[in-house]
C-alpha cells in the first residue's frame, strides 16, 4: 500500500467527522432539548421504527460515537455528565415540543426495558433519566395551557357564582316580603 493513499484515506475520514461535529453541534444549537440513551439491545428495526416514529414531531435521534458528540456538544456536557459516554450513546434531539417524542421515548422504554435513559439537557438544564420519564407523563402543551386557563378563570367565575348568589338571594327575599304583604 502506497504512504499518499493512506494519508487520503486518513484525511477523507477526518473531514467526514468533522462535517459530522459540525452537523451535531447545529442541531444541539438549535434543540430545545437534548436526551442521550444507551440503545444497546435494540435491534435495527426498533431503533428505525423509533427513527420514524419521532420524526414528524420534529425530533431525531442520531447514534455516534462519544467523542464525536462530545465534541459538538462542547460546555453544554458538565464534568459530572461527561462519564455518561462511556457505554454506546444515542442522541434525541427536540427541536419544537418536547414532550411528545419524550412519550415514544417512554413508551418504548416501557415495551422493551430499552433503552436506558442516561440524562437529557432541557432549554440549557441537566435533568436524570427519572426526570425524563417524569416529564415525558407531562399531558401535551394545548391541554396544559387549557389547564392553566381554567385555574386563571377559576376566581374570575366564583367572584361571579357569588354576586350571582347575593343578587339571586335579594330578589328572592323581595318577593318573599311581596308576597307576605299581599
């Protein structure tokens, strides 16, 4: 084998993992969250139909390797997470709601006891893996902000069940004394 062919193979690779850290480090950028998980014990056709099944909520889960994500990545991986990628990592990428990819994240977890939940980076915090699934329990956005809704609504419409009551109360006991007079 000639020295300038292995030299090209060498740099041809080097720039292939460069054009991935660069990709990596946009869409951690550009994510509002981030889960990384040991997908070990999932087979192709799982982990493609998880692929497929997070996509149209605008997230993507990626496999690379370690130092590659840990490049990209850069100060958003703390020293106490950075033991984290040792073992095979997988990498969810949120980039709209959150909360429904982290469903079909917990609802294969649930299926399968796979993969395991290392930690996640939620707009710019480091949660656990219980954390996740706790969250992942959250009811979508539109019902949440129903919810909230109704509690800011709540004072509003008892204030009004009250004055209701007293001017429903006043009117009885006028007719009451209407009616005694009669």
């Amino acid at each position: 084998m000639d020295r300038t062919e292995n030299t090209t193979n060498v740099s041809q690779n080097r720039l292939k993992k460069e054009a991935l850290v660069k990709e990596y480090t946009e869409k951690a950028n550009t994510a509002k969250g981030l889960v990384f998980a040991n997908y070990q014990g999932l087979t192709h056709q799982q982990l493609e139909g998880f692929k497929n099944a997070v996509r149209p909520m605008d997230a993507e889960f990626i496999v690379a390797k370690n130092t590659l994500l840990l490049r990209a990545l850069g100060d958003k991986v703390t020293d106490e997470t950075k033991g984290n990628f040792e073992q095979p990592t997988g990498a969810l990428f949120l980039q709209q709601d959150i909360i429904e990819p982290l469903k079909e994240l917990a609802k294969l977890v649930k299926e399968l006891g796979i993969p395991q939940i290392k930690f996640g980076i939620i707009d710019g915090k480091t949660v656990t893996g219980e954390d996740v699934i706790k969250l992942s329990k959250l009811p979508p956005l539109p019902v949440l902000q129903a919810q909230l809704l109704g509690q800011m609504l709540s004072p509003i419409s008892g204030l009004h069940r009250a004055l209701r009551w007293n001017l429903q109360s006043l009117v009885m006991t006028l007719k009451a004394i209407s009616d005694k007079k009669q």
